[in-house]
C-alpha cells in the first residue's frame, strides 16, 4: 500500500464498504507519504480519532452535523425538551450521531432530559435489546417534545415496536432517526411506520439532479445517463466523481495565476503539491461538484453545504423539508399523534398506527337507536293482534259446526288469522339493532315474514271472494248440481301464488339481503363518529327485486277489490264481498300511499324512528283491518244467532237475474236465510230464474273440525319449513 501511496498523486477511497479501521490505517499512510487521500465517509471521528493527518480529506459531509436542521427547527417550532438514545456497537456513523445530537441539543437551548446509549450483551455478538426498551420505558415517564433515535436497522425496529407500546402514555411531538432516507425514502423498508420522522442524508436525489459538476461542465443526472451508472439510482455516489473534481479544481484554483515550469513533474515538487494541500484546508470554497459545493474545514471534512433532512409522509415514502430550495413536502411539526384529546373525549389508539399518527380522539356516540317507549308502544301493538289472531282462531275452532262458521269457510277463516299474527310479527325484525348480533339475520327475515303473513291472509280472502263468484257465474247455466272443490282452490288460489312468493324471495335472499347497516351523520374534528343511524338497507339488485314484490302486491289487492266489486250484489249470507273489500281496499290505501311515503323518508337517516313507526303502523293497521272486517261481523251474527230462524235441512235461496238499468249489475230476492257451506251446492233449473240449495249435512261436527285442523297443521307446517329455509339462507 505504501508503494501505491509513493507513486501517485491523489487516492480516492472508499466510503461505507470498508471498515473504518482500515480508512484510518489508510489515511496514516497517505500521511507519512505525503498524499492526498480522499475518502467519502461521513462520521468525524474517522479523521480526527489518530490525530491531526493535513492529507486526510473526506468529500462527504460531516454525518455527525445530520441532526442539525432537524432540531434546529424542531426548536423554532417549540420544541423545547429532548431524550437521546444511540448505539455503541463499533459503527462510528451511528456512535457519531448520537454523541453530536447532545451538543447540538445544548447548542440550540433545549433541556436534555434523557441521554443514554446501549451496547452488546457479554457474547459481544448479541444486541441488548432490553437495556433499548429499558432506556425507552424511562422516556415515557419523561414524556420528552422529541426523541433521538441513532440506532442500526434492527434496532430502529425494535424501539418503533416498542414506541407504539407506549402510546398514548409517550407520543413526541417528533422524531429524529437516520433511516428516513435510507432504501430509496422508504425509511430502510419500515415506509408508513416513520410516518412524520425526520431524518438527514448527503443529498437527495432532487438536490443532485440540480447540481452541476464545474470541471466536466454537467450535471449528475447527465453524467449518471452518459456512464455505467445510466439506472439513474446511483446518486449515493456523487461523492466520487466528486472527491476527485474537488482536487482538480484545488490545482486550478492554485495555478490560476500560477505558472508551471514542468506539468509533467509538477507534483513531484513537495513545495508545489502543499500549496495544493494548504489550498484545501484553507476553508476557502473549493468548487462546485455533483455533491454540491465543497469547502473542507480543519479537519479536512467537506462542509460546503448543510445535509439534506427529510420527513416521511403518510404514504410512507419520504420528502424532502430542508433546504427549502430543494423542499418537496411542507414541514410538520408537532405530529399529529401529539395532539391531545380535549376534554370529555377519551384517547384511542389504533393497533396498527404508527408512533407519530393521529390518536383517536372519540366521544360518546349517540346511536340514535329507536326510543325504547316507542318500542314498547309497538310491541304492545304487536301483542295486541297476537292475541286478536290467537283468540280467532281458538273461537273459530270451538265453532266450527255453528252455521255462522260453516258458512264462512272455517278453513280460510284460520289461514286468515294466522296470516295477520305472521305479518304482524315481520314487526320484530326491525326492532332488532346492532346491540344484538343477529341484527343481520332480523333484517334479512323481515321480508319473508311479512310476505308470507301477507300471502296467507290475502289469498284466503281472494279464495273465498272467488268461491263466491263461482256461485253467481252459474246464473243462467242449465247445470242441475254443482259441487267446489275446498282443495281445487287451496292448491290454484292459494298455494300457487304463495310458491311464485316464495321463489321471488328466495331470489332476494341469494342475490342481496337485507342487512343492518350503521351509517354515520355527523363527525367532530378530529374524524371521530358522534351520531350515527342503524337500519335496514339494500342494494340495487335487491331494491329491483323488492319492487317486484311490491308490484305484486299492489296487482293482488287491485284484482282483489275488483272481484269484490264484482260479487257486491250477492246475498249479504253467502258473500262477504263487502267486508272483503273494505280489507282489501284499507290493505292497498296503506301499501300505494305509505310505501312511496317510506321509500322518500327512508334517504334520510335522521328519520330512522318515524320509519320505524310508520312501517310498523302500516303493517298493523293492514292486519288489524282484516282481522276486524272478518271476525267482527261473524262474531256479531254469531251473537244474535237465533236457531229457530233457520231451516233445518235445507233452504231455498233464488237469484232472479235481470238488469236494472242503473247500476248494469244483478238484483236478488231472499227467500230464506241459508247457512251454506259453499263447498257443495244444487242448481235446480235454468234460464233467468234458478235455485240453489244447500248441501245436506250429513257429515258431522267433529268430521269438519277434524278437516280444518288437519288443513291448519299443513300449512303450519309448511310455513315452519319455509321460515327454517329463509332463516338458513339468512
């Protein structure tokens, strides 16, 4: 080496890719040999560590200066209080850093409440990590405005590991580490958990792209395009290209006036090539280079210009602040997780934020969830019909064989019922909140109950409006008997309509169910929720299918009322097309009024307790209707019944069918009070004048008991299976 050393003139070396040792061994060398040896690494103590060397020179920056504009603004900013903590492992750099930071701390007036280091455990391999937590527990309880990290990779991992631990009892107000720069600004691969550190480097890659070589006359990015290093990422080596045109530009500088006898022997002169030296140590501005200007000072470090510092962003890539030529992103100080959360709000942090983030500053949310004296109001209502469709159900089994029942389709009288308890029951569902866990399960099953409810009641109604429209078609018929059948009926009128239900359901449930959805309304400050509205949402595609329904329904009364307006002239005790009507009629009033009126409400999430309200009222107006229309009157007649105003066995009733010029439609005249069961009829006779007998009864009470008990388990059992179907698809 020292041969080498003899025989040239200048020596570029190399920077962090060779142990310090080595540099400095080097640089002892260069010394006794009296030539320039120029490294390009940063900590001062390399070239200060064995003494004065006058031909020791470093083109970088003094890496120990990195906290410099760091904490100079950190404190123009307010910062008045710091905590240090740095590596002795044998690495200068970070030794360097840490030991600087405290003089520059005292320099720029703050109080130094903490300062430590940590080192090996006794293998002298391992790092003491705990002795790193350790040093860090105690800052905690000092609560410091920054902190000093100069600490290796897997160092740096473990105190931001550990930081966030502390968090909220320790969140600076900033953080000053090396690695902000470092792996292509991504903070060493650590990206959004330094988000708001600081950090300093030689120079940025923003800062080298701008500065302009004056030996070559170039700029780096032109030089990096025109040489091997074209991948346009090699900025870190400025300082090369740079230590060399330093020392040309220090023979031009010193021979500018100067004359040269020999060019060929000119650094063989030892007075010559000293001037050259003394030019360079003299503090005076060397030139311009791809790393910037460079004056050495007496140490023989480059302090042309000050380090670039950065800060990370919350993308996790770092900007940079200083020098503000050069800035790329403003300055933030303090951080965001400094903040304090004002009074009557409780501080949250969220397990994945990193140290410096936002803390969540949240108060008492207000839920808005349904008023529990509105609950318990609906709920009595709900009841109120239970016990309605309960207690109809139980008189209409205990008076199957009466007459007034008989008449009046016992069978459908029941489905009735228990349609209206189902619809009503859809009710609970939306009662249902996200305090509960099955809120989903509510909302998806609200459809199915009431879709079936409503399916059972109107289906009955529409089934007995149409075996009653059945009798009057026969007018002006020859047949001489004619016999309906209760389960040709059931099965087309009935059951058929409630399978195309079922199937439009089965759609909704697969394709998009209702679900619980809380939606916030109003936000604070600092982003956190203070009112919020839960409810029961869909989407489109379920919106789409819901509206099929709901288009159904509305088809169903419609038709339903028109074949009520069509037996309107039958006598009052074979038709209940009156009643029937007024059901059917209040039932469509509610759907094409309220149903938009909901639809329009519903956009709004203040008006999450009038929808409530309104729905549930809807439903139990509906079914509270139907069962008033067709209990009410049966339990009337049932009442005044007077057995010796009946015939016994059979009675006549004749339908004389004729125009009347007004109404287009068909006059009647009694001519005795029948108690029909319509599921079996005579017609004697034919042309205008017929009539209709009843059946004889010759099958007993307990055998039509026995026939609508049997028809009520099927359908109870069909509808569990049903509901267990639509709760598994929930």
């Amino acid at each position: 080496a020292e041969r080498l050393f003899r025989n040239v003139s200048f020596i570029m070396g190399q920077g962090a890719g060779c142990p310090d040792a080595i540099t400095q061994e080097q640089a002892l060398i260069a010394n006794e040999t009296k030539t320039i040896y120029m490294t390009s690494r940063g900590p001062e103590r390399i070239l200060t560590e064995r003494g004065y060397q006058p031909y020791f020179f470093s083109i970088r920056l003094n890496s120990n200066n990195y906290p410099f504009l760091g904490l100079m603004h950190y404190s123009l900013q307010g910062a008045r209080t710091v905590a240090i903590v740095y590596e002795v492992l044998g690495n200068l750099f970070f030794t360097g850093l840490g030991t600087e930071a405290s003089l520059l701390a005292q320099q720029f007036g703050y109080d130094i409440l903490y300062a430590a280091n940590f080192t090996y455990l006794s293998d002298g391999v391992t790092q003491d990590f705990e002795s790193l937590r350790a040093h860090l527990d105690a800052i905690a309880a000092l609560r410091p405005d920054v902190i000093v990290l100069a600490v290796n990779n897997d160092a740096h991992r473990v105190a931001f590991d550990h930081l966030r631990t502390l968090r909220p009892q320790l969140t600076p107000k900033g953080i000053w580490a090396p690695q902000v720069p470092w792996s292509n600004n991504t903070c060493a691969g650590f990206g959004v958990n330094c988000t708001h550190a600081v950090g300093a480097t030689q120079i940025s890659n923003e800062d080298a792209d701008t500065q302009h070589d004056e030996v070559l006359d170039i700029s780096y990015h032109e030089y990096v395009n025109a040489t091997s290093l074209g991948d346009g990422n090699a900025y870190v080596a400025t300082d090369v290209p740079s230590g060399f045109s330093a020392f040309i530009q220090s023979v031009q500088a010193v021979y500018s006036y100067r004359s040269v006898a020999d060019p060929a022997t000119l650094f063989e002169d030892d007075e010559e090539y000293d001037l050259i030296v003394a030019h360079m140590a003299s503090g005076m501005y060397v030139g311009n280079t791809f790393h910037g200007p460079v004056t050495f000072n007496q140490y023989g470090h480059n302090e042309g210009r000050n380090p670039t510092t950065l800060q990370t962003g919350e993308d996790g890539t770092s900007k940079v602040i200083f020098p503000s030529d050069y800035a790329e992103a403003s300055y933030l100080y303090p951080a965001p997780g400094a903040t304090s959360c004002p009074d009557g709000y409780d501080t949250h942090v969220a397990p994945d934020a990193c140290v410096l983030c936002s803390l969540r500053c949240e108060t008492a949310e207000d839920m808005n969830y349904i008023p529990e004296g509105v609950l318990a109001s609906i709920r009595v209502l709900v009841a109120i019909v239970a016990i309605a469709s309960v207690a109809a159900t139980a008189w209409t089994e205990h008076n199957i064989g009466h007459s007034v029942i008989r008449q009046s389709q016992p069978q459908f009288l029941i489905l009735i019922a228990l349609g209206a308890l189902i619809s009503t029951s859809s009710i609970i569902p939306l009662s249902f909140d996200d305090r509960s866990e099955g809120a989903d399960l509510a909302c998806a099953m609200f459809p199915w109950f009431y879709c079936i409810g409503f399916n059972l009641s109107f289906h009955s109604l529409f089934t007995k409006v149409l075996r009653v429209k059945a009798i009057m078609d026969m007018a002006g018929t020859t047949l001489t008997r004619a016999h309906v059948n209760l389960w040709y009926y059931f099965y087309n009128y009935l059951a058929l309509p409630m399978l195309v239900e079922l199937a439009l359901l089965m759609a909704y449930t697969m394709v998009d169910p209702m679900r619980y959805q809380r939606d916030c309304d109003d936000y604070d400050e600092f982003g956190s929720c203070v009112s919020s509205y839960g409810r029961c949402v869909t989407t489109e595609s379920g919106a789409i299918i819901g509206g099929t329904i709901f288009l159904w329904h509305v088809i169903s009364l419609i038709y339903g009322v028109y074949l009520c307006y069509r037996t309107r002239l039958m006598p009052s005790e074979l038709n209940e097309s009156r009643w029937i009507s007024i059901a059917l009629f209040s039932n469509l009033q509610i759907i094409v009024w309220g149903v938009p009126i909901l639809a329009l409400i519903s956009r709004d999430p203040t008006t999450n307790s009038t929808q409530f309200v309104m729905l549930s009222m809807a439903l139990w107006l509906n079914d509270s209707a139907i069962l008033s229309m067709m209990f009410v009157p049966k339990i009337w007649r049932w009442w005044h019944y007077d057995p010796d105003m009946a015939p016994s066995k059979v009675v006549s009733h004749r339908i004389s069918p004729h125009h009347d010029g007004k109404s287009g439609g068909v006059s009647h005249s009694v001519s005795g009070l029948p108690f029909l069961d319509t599921s079996e009829y005579d017609t004697i006779g034919g042309g205008r004048n017929k009539e209709i007998y009843s059946s004889k009864y010759s099958s007993s009470r307990a055998s039509s008991r026995s026939k609508a008990v049997t028809l009520t388990l099927t359908q109870t059992l069909t509808l569990t299976l049903t509901l267990g179907l639509g709760l598994g698809l929930g």
